[in-house]
C-alpha cells in the first residue's frame, strides 16, 4: 500500500470458473499476500478448483460454490432455492469482510457483496453486470493480454503498486511420492526423458472441446516421432472422460507407451507434469497446471488467442499454430461458428516437432 497502512483484515475473493481461470488469480493471491500479509484470504471457487487453492499458503479457507447444483435446485423448488441463497448471502456477512475481490463477472456476486455490507467491492465490471462495484475496470472480454494482467491491474484501484508473479500450484511431497510409485510400478524409467502428451484439454467448453484439441491421429504420429528420435517415453495423460480419447491414440501409435487417464487427483495429476521432461498438449486447463509447477510446454493453439489464455509467463514454453486468417476466433467469450477448424486441422506434426528441435527441449 501507498500508506504503509494494512486496512483489511478479511479479503474475500469470487471465482466460480475453470481450473485454468482460477490459476490465473494465484498472482493476485501472491500481490494480495505481498501487500496486506496480516489480512486472512477466503476465496468462493467451484469444487474442482479446492484441489488448486487448498494447499495455497495465502488462503484462509474455500467456500464451495456449485453453479449448476445451484440451477438445480432452483428448478425443483423456488423456495428451498431462496433459503438456501439467504443462507449463504448471511454467512458471508457474518465474516465481516473488508474487501473483496469480485472475478465473478455476474449480477449475482455483485448484489451479494452488497447486501452483505462488504465495504470496499473491487472487480471487472463485464458489460456493466456489476454496477455496484466501488472500484471497478469496465470490461467486455479478455482480448489484448493475459488474463493474469486483468486481474493485476485490479491492484492499483487500492493504491497498490503493481506486481507480477507466476502462477502457482505447490505440489506436495506425497503426491510426488504418488507419482514416483506409480511411474515404478508401470515399469517407467524416471532416469530416462519423459514426454506427457495430452490430447484432450479439460472440461470447459463442454461439447464443442473437440473443436480446441488437435487431432488426436497428429499426436500419435508425433509420440512415434519423438520415440524415434529421442528414445523418450510417452504417458498419455488426461481425466476419466478421456480415456477413450488416449486410447484411441495409443491404438493409433507404432511404439508402446502408457495410458494415464483417471488414475490421479488433481495434485497428482500436477507431479505427474512437474517430472515430465516435457509436456505436449492443447489450450486448456492442463495447460494452465503444467505452467503452475514450471514444466516444459509445446502448447497447440486453435480458435483461442495464446496472447490472452496462453502460457503465463511464457518461459520455459512455446506455442504452436497453423496461422490462418479467421483465428484467433474466439473472442468475448464467444467463439464464431466454423466448420472446419483449419487452424488445427492444418497444423503438421512434422511442424510440431521442428519447433521442439529447435527448442533443444528433448537434446
């Protein structure tokens, strides 16, 4: 602070989205620890993002927020839906917090924050939804830099000065250990390189995911590729709902290599990348973990702009397209209809691995 001053004592912080979006406030987390340390930090997140914050040192304590389980029970009954909300709307007030940091980009939060009497309400006021935010930056998409930044330049509206930090996601001793056990036990040699490739990309965008990942033929001729020329293994990792998806590459490769989808948690699934040599795998929230523990990244962009959802901060990484001149198409939230994908369609393997080569990631 510019007063030398520390005024907040409870700082609540709203994100209900993705495992990649909530990363992207672990900077902030850090900024917010560096200038109010003695303050306690609550953060309302979604459960699959309890794994990430968790082990956070700067946070107090998670507050789960379920959107579609909230739907749900609104749709069965109005009244059960409108305790529930009086319940939760009071047990934020009863917190007494001095501050919070509204990431929600919704009406909701926004009157929430309010009538729960939070004084100072700072955020991204997304196409004027959160009017009642005090100290606000009007915002209608995440389109000229990293997502990170948006969030940092809340920071100045306190006085703060600005800072940046990677993002973060400390992985436990025991779930390094879980990793190491489970890599001995599938016979992986952890003196000898290893390549995580994922060809799926997470949960977000629900149906249309396909239409971010590259094909999953490509990643199996560049697994064969990178076996024969650098004598790697290769882990095809991704969650329960992609095992189909790796073993579909795995049947397609010419060499062996190992299937790993549903066998770990999120913080295990965070030691399996920290060991890799380097990971290879598409826009997304794997992504945004492998960043998270400073793994080696070959990160394949489609529709998305990579200068605002891609690897931050880029060290140690690189991104990979096929330039056309629809993409990036996804912009403010919305992707324009395509029916052809060429931006990923057209990308080669072949490409792909010169970018490695020329990288020495593998030398």
């Amino acid at each position: 602070m510019s007063t030398g001053m520390n005024p907040y004592k409870r700082i609540l912080i709203i994100n209900i989205y993705g495992i990649g979006d909530v990363l992207f406030t672990t900077p902030l987390l850090q900024a917010l620890h560096q200038n109010f340390p003695e303050a306690k930090i609550d953060y309302i997140c979604n459960r699959r993002a309890l794994d990430i914050l968790s082990p956070q040192a700067f946070i107090n304590e998670c507050i789960v927020y379920e959107r579609d389980e909230w739907h749900k029970i609104k749709k069965q009954s109005l009244m059960r839906y409108l305790k529930k909300l009086l319940s939760f709307q009071k047990m934020i007030y009863e917190r007494h917090y001095d501050l919070v940091f509204d990431l929600s980009l919704n009406s909701q939060f926004n009157l929430l924050t309010f009538i729960a009497r939070i004084k100072e309400r700072v955020g991204l006021n997304y196409r004027n939804r959160s009017p009642l935010l005090t100290r606000k930056i009007d915002l209608y998409g995440f389109e000229d830099k990293p997502v990170v930044e948006y969030y940092l330049d809340l920071l100045p509206l306190l006085g703060c000065k600005p800072t940046t930090f990677p993002l973060s996601f400390p992985v436990s001793k025991e779930d390094e250990e879980w990793a190491r056990v489970f890599f001995k036990k599938n016979k992986i040699n952890p003196k000898k390189k290893i390549v995580g490739i994922i060809p799926g990309g997470g949960a977000s965008w629900g149906p249309d995911a396909v239409d971010r990942r590259w094909p999953g033929e490509k990643f199996a001729k560049l697994a064969d590729k990178l076996i024969e020329k650098f004598c790697v293994q290769i882990i095809l990792f991704g969650d329960s709902r992609e095992r189909e998806l790796c073993e579909n590459v795995r049947r397609s490769m010419q060499n062996a290599c190992l299937v790993a989808c549903g066998e770990a948690n999120l913080g295990q699934f965070a030691a399996f990348l920290k060991a890799c040599t380097l990971v290879i795998l598409n826009d997304g929230g794997p992504l945004h973990i492998a960043m998270a523990v400073r793994s080696k990244v070959v990160a394949i962009f489609g529709p998305v702009n990579e200068n605002v959802y891609g690897p931050y901060p880029p060290d140690g990484s690189t991104v990979v397209n096929h330039a056309t001149l629809c993409r990036p198409c996804y912009k403010r939230f919305r992707r324009s209809q395509c029916d052809h994908i060429s931006c990923l369609r057209q990308l080669s393997e072949e490409n792909v691995l010169l970018k490695i080569e020329e990288l020495g990631y593998l030398s």
